[in-house]
C-alpha cells in the first residue's frame, strides 16, 4: 500500500472527510473424501471515500489506488454529500470521537508456505482420518484465510494502519445411524495469525481429530431429546453465538433507532445479575481478541463498549452519526468488509463475561436437564426472539451427564432468558471462524463461559 498518496489527499476534500485504503487477500482450500473440491486466491482493494455536508454522509469508492484515482474519488464523495444536503437538509450528526493515530500488525514473521503445501498438508491429514476410521461414511476438511489490511486518514487527525491476518481449518465428519447420515462439524482450529502460525506438522492435530471422531461415535447413538421447556446448561460456543446474535444486535443503535427491543431499557434490568456482557475491541481479561480492531472504519479509536454490567443494560455499540443522535461516545464500532461497502455499526468481539462457577459443580446442580453444545445455523430479530440449532448434547439426569442426544433447537427471547441464568462457568471460549451477516459479511468474535439457564427445546 502506498500510504504517501493517501495521506497527500487530506486536502482534496472540504470540511469533515475521510479516506480509507483497504485490501483483503484471501485464499481457500477444501478436500472432500480425498478430493480437491476447490482452490482459490483473490485479492481485492481500493480506496474508499466519506464526506459530511449539511447532515449528510456522501460516499465513493474506486479499485483505482493512483493519484488520480483517489482524487477523482474523493470528489465524487464530496458531491455526492453535497447532493444530499440540498434535498434533504439534517442537523449535523457527525459525533466528536477521539481518532486513532497508531500502526498495528498481526503479520507473521515465518516464511510464506506455498498453496501446494497447504494443499498436502490438508490431504495428509484426510489420509489419516481414512486409513484410521474407514467405516465413516464421509468427510470433509477445509482451511480458509483472509488478511484485512487498512489505512485511513481523516479530517480530524486519525492516521491508522492495521494488518489483520486470520486463518481457520474446519473439519466435518459424517457417521451412519439407521441408515442416516450424522454429521459433526469439529470445534475450529486457528484464529488470529497466518497458516504458518498454526499449521504445520499434520501429526499435531491427530489428537483433537481422533477426539471428534470419537465424539462423531457418541453422536450416532443418541437419543432424540424431550420437548419443552428445559433446564440447560450451553456450552461456552453455544452461549457465545447467542449472546452475538440474540443479545448484540439489539444493542446495535441503528438497530436500536429502528425499534428494537432493547430500545428504552438503557439502565434497566434486562439479565440475571450473574450476566456481564461486553463488545471488546482488541484485547480482552489480558489476551489479544480473536478479532482485533484498534480503529474503526471512520477513523475513530477502537476501545471497550460496555453492553450488560450485573444484569443492567448499559450501553449501546454506535458509529459517529448515532453516537450524536443518543448522545453517546462512539467507542469504534463503524467496519466495513470490502473497500466498496459503507461502515455499518458492527460488533467486534461480543463476549458473556466468565463466572465463579466450575462447570462440573453447574452439571451436578441439574436433576434433569439437557448439556447443549455443538450449535450451527439459527436466526434472532430484533425482538430479540431467537431460535437456534444444536448439533449435540447431553441429557442430565440427577446431576450427571447421561445419554448423548441428537441434533435438536433452542429458542426463547434473549433478555427473558438471561433472567432466568442461575450459574455461570469460570472459563472461557471464543469463537471466531465464521461471518456475520448484516447487510455485508465482517470477521468477528463471539465468546462466553457457559451459562445454566431454561430455554425451549425441540423434541422428536
């Protein structure tokens, strides 16, 4: 990235302004059954330009990264504001924010490993799942990537250059049950950092293989689970995708503006006092995030945004225009994807705060219950309803764990059910391999302890 250009544009554009270089660099393998099913690399990039006139946000973008290009970019975004203005005069709603002046990367120091290496570590580990556990019916294996790298420039002072490596290996295992698939999708490996950074001898992941496979096996004799409303304890990932989107969207402001059920309850209970929530931006209890962010996409600071204390809503996550608008502090919520996509108000790494409670003390609590884990796809609104799949489980019965349980759903409203959490794990667990999805896919990560609480269950 040639940062001098951009920097050399601050005064191409009048009153509040920014620029933004973006690229993302991503690659993907995938093996199914011992054949390549896809190999791909793209890079994508360009420049992105804001402009605030008469209320109104202008924007523009180009893949053209030359003088010429960011020029011709920048005034397209300063007509198009001007274009606004005029037909639909706003009071100004561009909050103050503190800007980000700082550089940051996650690059990794190692030599770059070749797709043909990625390609036979990938096989090298599918040879061993086949020559170990021929009986399964099928398998899949596949390890993805992304760099996100960034420059922006604005009016008020932000200077920020970030490189976000991220790179993940997913493994899916199918077994047979009465002459029905059962499939099982592995915890993913990897997270912040390159594949040099995680993968490198196959040997190193035969242990948490065989015990997927394993876990596969228990799966394919379970029992499907009783329906109603239950006593559960959710695994730390399960309680971690909840609180993402069943809790995070409604306090999204522009979410919040539109209605949502978190609307008016700043200062109110809306959790069991056990629940603490927050949308960390890069580091979290001493650790780096799956997901760092240290400046936004409109040039601010990235820092903490407080969302749940004790059960109490306390904040809401906000970009400069609703931040004016509720009178709040955008704390760096604005991301975008592409060079091409406008800064929506996004989460970054939504994380239920660990508890007292070791899990094996929650487990013997239940008399007669479900241990849920292992969630795949779902869907909340902004009611904060939500209904979601689970993959796996346990039944609990007199505070042990039983028969291992089918997939099944949960659903409930958010804020209804964290009031009825009455114990909360002391550990902790991200997630971070997937995409959210609102209106453009963004990186993000979700974590939590597990949490027992009563929630739907589906049944046979």
């Amino acid at each position: 990235m040639d940062l001098s250009l951009l920097r050399s544009a601050r005064g191409l554009m009048p009153g509040h302004f920014l620029l933004r270089l973006h690229e993302n660099r991503q690659w993907a393998v995938t093996c199914v059954k011992g054949n390549i099913t896809r190999n791909t690399a793209s890079v994508s990039g360009g420049v992105c330009a804001g402009a605030f006139c008469g209320g109104s946000w202008g924007q523009a973008s180009s893949p053209d990264i030359s003088a010429e290009g960011i020029r011709a970019v920048a005034a397209a975004a300063s007509d198009n504001a001007s274009f606004l203005a005029r037909r639909l005069p706003l009071p100004p709603s561009a909050a103050p924010a503190e800007s980000a002046a700082l550089c940051r990367s996650h690059a990794s120091g190692k030599p770059p490993a070749t797709q043909k290496e990625k390609l036979d570590f990938l096989l090298s580990l599918d040879a061993y799942i086949a020559n170990k556990y021929p009986l399964l019916q099928s398998r899949t294996l596949a390890l993805s990537a992304i760099d996100t790298e960034k420059h922006i420039v604005t009016s008020d002072g932000a200077d920020s250059h970030t490189l976000v490596p991220r790179c993940h290996l997913y493994v899916w295992m199918t077994a047979e049950k009465d002459g029905q698939p059962v499939e099982l999708m592995a915890p993913t490996i990897g997270g912040l950092g390159a594949y040099e950074d995680f993968f490198s001898a196959p040997e190193a992941f035969y242990e948490p293989i065989d015990l997927h496979y394993n876990t596969v096996t228990e799966k394919s004799r379970g029992v499907r689970p009783d329906a109603g409303l239950k006593e559960c304890i959710l695994s730390p990932d399960l309680a971690g995708i909840l609180a993402h989107e069943a809790v995070g969207h409604t306090v999204e402001a522009d979410i919040v503006l539109g209605g949502s059920v978190a609307a008016g309850l700043l200062g109110r209970p809306v959790a069991s006092p056990l629940i603490s929530m927050t949308d960390f931006a890069h580091t979290a209890f001493g650790q780096v995030c799956p997901v760092p962010v240290y400046a936004d996409d409109e040039g601010v600071l990235a820092r903490d945004a407080e969302l749940i204390k004790d059960g109490v809503l306390t904040g809401y996550m906000h970009n400069r225009d609703t931040a004016c608008k509720l009178e709040a502090e955008p704390l760096g919520n604005a991301r975008a994807f592409a060079f091409s996509d406008e800064p929506l108000i996004r989460m970054r790494n939504t994380c239920i705060h660990p508890g007292k409670s070791p899990l094996s003390d929650m487990i013997a609590s239940v008399e007669d219950g479900y241990l849920l884990s292992h969630p795949s796809n779902g869907q909340a609104d902004s009611t904060g309803e939500f209904m979601f799949g689970v993959e796996m489980g346990y039944e609990i019965k007199k505070g042990r764990l039983s028969r291992p349980i089918l997939g099944t759903t949960v659903s409930g409203v958010a804020f209804d059910m964290l009031k009825t959490v009455s114990a909360v794990s002391d550990d902790l667990t991200w997630v971070s391999s997937g995409f959210c999805g609102k209106k453009q896919p963004m990186s993000v990560g979700m974590g939590g302890p597990a949490i027992l609480c009563k929630l739907n269950v589906g049944g046979v």
